[in-house]
C-alpha cells in the first residue's frame, strides 16, 4: 500500500524502534559467506531459457522499501539479484550478459525515503526535548515521470492485486504503473505478455488480503473491488489462473512464489513487543483518581451493570460477558477499550460491542489481538472533544486486529495459496516456489504456530523455535530492538517490505528452486553484500 497515512505511521516507527539501539559499525560485522563449492567454470543454465526474463508482481518485486520507489530499491528487488545471477551464468558460458530493465519511471531519490535525526531522537526520548517531528526527516523524492526505458523486464507495480493485473486502463488508478503503461487502456499484464517472455517470476496475492489487514479489518462489504476487502475466492482463482495462462501461452516457462501470513509482518507486531503485550496505555498514563472514575457508574461501570442485565436476561454467555467487562487499575500500564464487531450485538439493550484488547489464550490456540501501526499514535491521545481513545473512548475498530479477524485474514491466505499451489501443479511449466520455510526459520516459529498460521507442511518442519537465519555467522532478523541485531534486520523502515538484505535472501530461495528444477547451476548471493536496514550506524 501506499498512502500518505502509512508512510507518516512507519516513519515514526521506523524512529520508537531505532532510537532503542545504539550506534554500531559494519566494520565490525565480518562475512565468512562459504561459497557451496561452486566456481565459475562449473555455472550452468541447465535447460531454463532466461534469455528474456520478466517479473510481474507487487511491491516486493518492484523494489519498493523504506516508503518509496528509488533506483537502489529497484535494483535490489528480488528478481533483480536473481536476474543478475542468470546474466553472471549466461556472460560467463557463452559470453553475453542478459538485459533485465526497469521503467525508469524514478531518480535516486525516486518518491521520497524515510530517514532518521537519531540525535534529535534521542534528545526527545532521553531528556524531552524537542519533539518527534525534530526526529523525523522525511526525505523527498523527485516522484514518478513517464517511463522512457524499452523494452522492460519488470512488471512490479506497488500495490497491485491479482485481481488488478488484467484490468484495462489500471493505470489510471495506480500512478505506479501509469508511469510505465504502454498506452492509456493498457493491463499490467497485457504489457507483460506482449513482452513474449522466455522465464518469469510472478508474486501476486498478498495485497489481495493486505488492504483489509491494514484496514484494521474495516472494510466496505458490498464493493468487492475496494482494496480494504478481500478478494473473494472467485475472483482470486480466476486472476491467477488467466494469468499463468497468460504468461504461459508462448511456451514460457516461470516460477510463482505463495503467499506468507500478512500478520507476521513488523507492522502488525512492533506495537504489542514495544509495550510488551496488548496493555499499551503505559504505567502512569492512569493513576488512582482516573481509574476509579473510568470504573464507576459516570463511566464503564454503567456498561459493566448493563453487560451483567444481559447476562441474567441468558443474551450472551458467562465467557463473553467476563470478555467484555471493563476495568482500570491506576499506576499500572492497562489495555486500552477497543471495538470489537464479532462480540454479540447487544445495540437492543443500548450496549455498544467493546471491550478491553486482550492478549489471548496461546495455551488453546487463541490468538490475542494485535495492531496496526497506525494505532499506536491514537491509544491514549485526547480528540477534539475530549475524549481520549482507548481510555474514555474506546479505540475504533481500524486500530485493532481481532481474533476473529486474524482468523478471516488466515483463512483468505490459505485459500489463495492452496488456489496457488493447485494452479502451479496444473501446469508442466510452472514451478512452486514455498516461501513458508524461510519465514518460519526467520520468525522464531514453533512448529504448533507454523501450523496455526496455515505454512505449509514444509514451513512448519523449518520451524524451530529459534529466531533469525545464520548467513555467513551473522543472524539475520526480521526486525531487531536491540542494538547488538538491529544491524541485521531484513525488513525495511516501512516495516511492511523487505530491505535488500531481506530481498537477498529471498532471491536465493528463488535460485534454489531454479537450479532444482531445471538441473542448472546459478550460484546463491551472499546477502551481507547487500544494503542493510536504512539506520544511521
């Protein structure tokens, strides 16, 4: 996604989570990449035909990282590295490098970069001075201009759906690939396919889901097109199937990576590690005095009194009213009241559905409720009429991710990757790549949690409890809070795509795949080589 609100929300959070870790040096990081034995003379192509590679996706391959699209960005998005290592082959056995183009439709600076003033930070979060706004530096970008580059390879559009790829005119509500199209009725891919590939990448369905995931779950139901709902399971399978036969109709060959849980993502978790749980209003934003007036019958305790006539009239269960009742404790950090729509609707009895964020039940395989980013600058902050969310208002219902609809979220994904899988299996030409293993090893998963979130049977044997992948002795994180790993986090500042480092490793599972399937030899990169998290070391 890619609105004016997500990049103000991970820039500030790109400052909670930096200004933790204390400056290092990459001097002090030292690579001892072992190379699997395999030298320039033994590289190989093996049967793939790469001489006219194309990627069609999303932000990811695209390049877009750190809120933006920029030159950097592009060339280090994950079919970029993997085309590169097929040019090194290619040049290397027959002595000609292979052409992989980007519309060169942004600068070095490209649609702007969040950067970070860590002493101004540090100031304002250390001795309070200052504010966040002296923290935060926002770098410009020059924006998009029309694409001049011809012909391109990649076909990555920042925020495109499955269900857009074939939409006439798309350009038109996408600037992204407006910039590149080939004329006004263009489809992203139609110009893709009259590009006649030999080889393609194609990464599309995580902004099927992502749209109602950053939405907080707040969707309109009855547009089926707008980007906050999920697709719906129709509309899914028909994309990706008229797609790859798209793509596949000259005798092309290509590899389709599946989707990971959207939940897992940083933007979804930072808040709840920041606060150390769901209780974000922090100890001392309560004390004594507003504690008891919260819990007295001027304010919830009225609501508590309601809850319990329902309960007595048999409206709702023991469980949801115990759910629902609500109390502050002063001097101590507490859950702030949110909306929850999948709580029975008690608006008969003049009872609103809310409660206070809970962390779950991981014992039965309850998921506690988590938050968007955008949540964390709303929770506890006055509004124009005095109110304050999460305190004597509860928090609306875009700032929290339910368990309920935690569970729709998975449940899309699962059935788009087995749509996924079905589609690529159906096809001679088209090789599955599972990138479950490689989140699962990343995020520290259990094997019970790899199979709670829907991996598949291979991502749930990855996981094995342990946080971080080794790459040449160096742990490789999602995101750090410590300044011993921050340094090596794969994900961006925006919190919601991969950093290069994060790209690397992910063209390596593409490569991997490659050289399984078509008997090839392309050598893996070493993503220490790549640019590491945008902080000031």
């Amino acid at each position: 996604m890619y609105s004016n609100k997500f990049l103000k929300g991970t820039s500030v959070l790109a400052l909670a989570v930096l200004v933790l870790a204390s400056c290092s040096s990459e001097d002090t990081l030292t690579s001892d990449w072992i190379d699997s034995n395999t030298t320039e003379s033994s590289y190989s192509l093996g049967s793939l035909d790469a001489s006219k590679m194309i990627s069609v996706g999303a932000s990811f391959t695209a390049g877009f990282h750190d809120g933006g699209l920029f030159e950097s960005g592009q060339a280090n998005a994950f079919p970029s590295i993997v085309a590169n290592q097929l040019s090194l082959v290619n040049e290397s056995t027959t002595g000609t490098p292979l052409a992989f183009n980007h519309p060169n439709t942004v600068s070095s600076t490209g649609t702007g970069r969040i950067a970070i003033d860590l002493a101004a930070a540090l100031a304002f979060l250390e001795n309070g001075q200052g504010s966040l706004g002296d923290a935060l530096v926002n770098t410009p970008g020059d924006g998009l201009t029309p694409n001049t580059n011809s012909p391109i390879n990649n076909f990555g559009v920042p925020g495109l759906r499955a269900i857009d790829v074939a939409v006439q005119g798309y350009g038109t509500a996408n600037p992204y690939f407006g910039a590149f199209q080939s004329g006004q009725t263009a489809s992203v891919l139609g110009d893709a396919v009259a590009s006649n590939p030999s080889f393609f990448t194609l990464f599309l369905g995580g902004n099927d889901v992502l749209g109602y995931s950053l939405a907080g779950g707040v969707n309109d139901e009855s547009n089926p097109l707008d980007p906050s709902t999920i697709t719906s399971v129709d509309n899914f399978s028909a994309a990706i199937n008229g797609t790859l036969d798209a793509l596949t109709a000259n005798g092309a060959h290509g590899v389709i990576l599946n989707i990971p849980p959207v939940t897992l993502m940083p933007y979804f978790q930072v808040a709840t590690e920041l606060s150390g749980g769901v209780k974000l209003l922090p100890a001392g934003s309560i004390d004594a005095t507003t504690a008891g007036y919260l819990n007295s019958v001027n304010a919830y305790g009225a609501y508590n009194a309601g809850i319990d006539q329902v309960l007595a009239a048999g409206a709702i269960s023991q469980a949801e009213a115990a759910r629902r009742k609500i109390n502050f404790e002063g001097g101590v950090a507490n859950a702030p009241v949110i909306t929850d729509e999948s709580l029975t609707d008690l608006s008969g009895f003049n009872l609103p559905s809310i409660r206070q964020a809970s962390s779950g039940n991981p014992a039965l395989g309850i998921p506690g409720d988590i938050f968007p980013l955008d949540a964390i600058f709303v929770i506890g902050v006055p509004q124009g009429d005095g109110s304050v969310y999460g305190v004597s208002a509860p928090l609306p219902d875009q700032y929290t991710l339910t368990a309920s609809e935690q569970a729709k979220i998975l449940t899309a994904v699962g059935v788009f990757n087995a749509i996924i899988e079905q589609q690529a299996s159906a096809r001679s030409n088209v090789t599955l790549i599972d990138t479950h293993p490689l989140v699962a090893d990343l995020f520290g998963l259990s094997s019970a949690q790899a199979a709670a979130l829907g991996f598949t049977g291979a991502g749930v044997q990855a996981a094995d409890g342990v946080p971080g992948v080794e790459v040449g002795g160096i742990d490789m994180v999602p995101i750090s809070l410590s300044s011993a790993q921050l340094y090596n986090s794969v994900w961006s500042t925006d919190f919601v795509h991969l950093n290069p480092r994060g790209s690397a490793m992910l063209a390596n599972e593409v490569i991997k795949v490659l050289n399984a399937t078509y008997g090839a030899n392309i050598p893996e990169v070493d993503p220490l080589t790549f640019e590491p998290i945008n902080a000031p070391f």
